[in-house]
C-alpha cells in the first residue's frame, strides 16, 4: 500500500470516524476515494480525503447542512479555479503563519524595540486585511440557499 493511501478502516481509526460514517460521506459524494485496482472493490483514501474531513468536521460545528458543505466542496468554476474548500483551507493556512509570526515578534528581540514591533504590526494588519477581503469576495460568490 502506498504511503497516505488508507483502507476505508485505517481511514476511519484515522480521522476518529465510524466506517459507517466515512461510507456514508462517500456515498453523499464528500468523499472520492481512489479505486487501486479494477475489479476488487477496494477503495483507498488520501491524505487529501483527510483534510476535507477537517473541513467537513469544522463546517458541521459551525452547522451548515450536508448539502452546503457539498457545495462548498465542490469546484463549480473553470477547471484551475479554487474550490470554496481550498480557498478556506488556504484562508486558514494564512492565518496560522500569520499568528506565527506575530508570536515569534513578540517574544523575540522586536519586542523591545517599539518602531520595530509596529512596523511588524502593520505588516500584519494588512495581510489580515488582505485574508479579510479574500474572505468577503468568497462569501459573496457563494450561491444563497
């Protein structure tokens, strides 16, 4: 078995789902599970399948239905669009160095020096502001439902 190709078992234990749970998502079309060989039946999930199961995780706490989540999952732009997914996921991406960064200021050096700490806080202002636009430009090209 190749390196971050799961059985739908390894997948579940994984990603702390329910076989059943992980079936179900494929069969909703969540989930697109790469099929090794013809013929056997066997189904093999990705590392890939792993983050959209974060996502699909993050976007039921916050209580979208399964159907929006499809939607947000699925690419309906030309085909070297983001998806809405990747768009969130890079989003998220972002921010996390973003918070990285801003923590590293703070506890190194700069944060003594205060032309310094500002000339980093207004760096970070405005990629947060950038990532606040992406944000805003995406919601807005989301279909109503």
């Amino acid at each position: 078995m190749e390196e971050g190709s799961y059985t739908i078992g390894e997948f579940a234990r994984i990603t702390k789902l329910n076989p059943r749970t992980v079936d179900f998502y494929t069969r909703q079309g969540l989930l697109h599970p790469e099929q090794a060989r013809r013929g056997h039946g066997y189904r093999h999930y990705t590392e890939g399948d792993c983050h959209r199961i974060a996502l699909i995780k993050q976007l039921q706490a916050q209580k979208f239905s399964l159907q929006e989540i499809r939607r947000v999952l699925r690419p309906d732009g030309p085909p070297n669009a983001l998806s809405a997914a990747e768009a969130i996921e890079r989003v998220t991406i972002d921010l996390e160095k973003l918070r990285n960064f801003v923590q590293e200021a703070r506890s190194s050096a700069l944060a003594t020096d205060q032309p310094a700490m500002r000339a980093v806080a207004a760096e970070a202002l405005q990629k947060a502001t950038a990532l606040c636009s992406l944000l805003v430009t995406l919601l807005q090209d989301m279909p109503l439902l």
